[in-house]
C-alpha cells in the first residue's frame, strides 16, 4: 500500500501499480479495478505486467469481491477514526513480507 502524492492522478497511479507489483508479475494474472479516473492508464499497468485489467459495473461491489471483503475487515477490527498513516502501512508491508 503506497499513497499517492497528488491524489488521483492516472500516471502517478499507474507507476505505483507498475513499481509494486513488478516483483510479483509471475502471479499477477488479472487486476480489477472501478471505474475512476485514475485508472485511465491502465494499458500501460497491463503492458507492464503482462496482465489484463477489468473493470467493474457501476455499484457491483460483488465484481471486486476481494476488495470488498479486506475493507469489511478493515472496518469490522479498526475505529471509524483510525488514520492509515505511513507507520501503519509500513506495518501492514512489513507482515505481508513475512
């Protein structure tokens, strides 16, 4: 998990996408996205990756299921007023390498 530095900017979006995932392209097979401008780079993550890139209908929440059930956890277990600062993301980066 990265924030970016100037909100929803589509190549600023795709350069993350690309420099994250770029170690785990072997596994990448797909990614699904919705429908915001931010991703309007996304040949550019799919080139890269050797992926394909869908997206999701308007309010089909259930197209992204994964996606869905991490932030029912997120908000199950954390505080409506937690904050994702960079020490909880460099946690959360640190435990997934494990």
């Amino acid at each position: 998990m990265q924030k970016l530095k100037h909100g929803k900017d589509a190549k600023e979006l795709a350069n993350t996408v690309i420099q994250m995932l770029l170690p785990y392209k072997h596994l990448v097979h797909s990614i699904t996205s919705d429908n915001g401008l931010e991703f309007a780079e996304h040949q550019l993550i799919a080139k890269n990756l050797h992926a394909d890139v869908y997206f999701a209908h308007p309010f089909a929440s259930w197209e992204r299921g994964i996606n869905e059930y991490t932030n029912k956890l997120i908000r199950i277990y954390l505080k409506n007023e937690f904050r994702f600062g960079t020490r909880f993301i460099c946690q959360i980066y640190t435990a997934s390498i494990k």
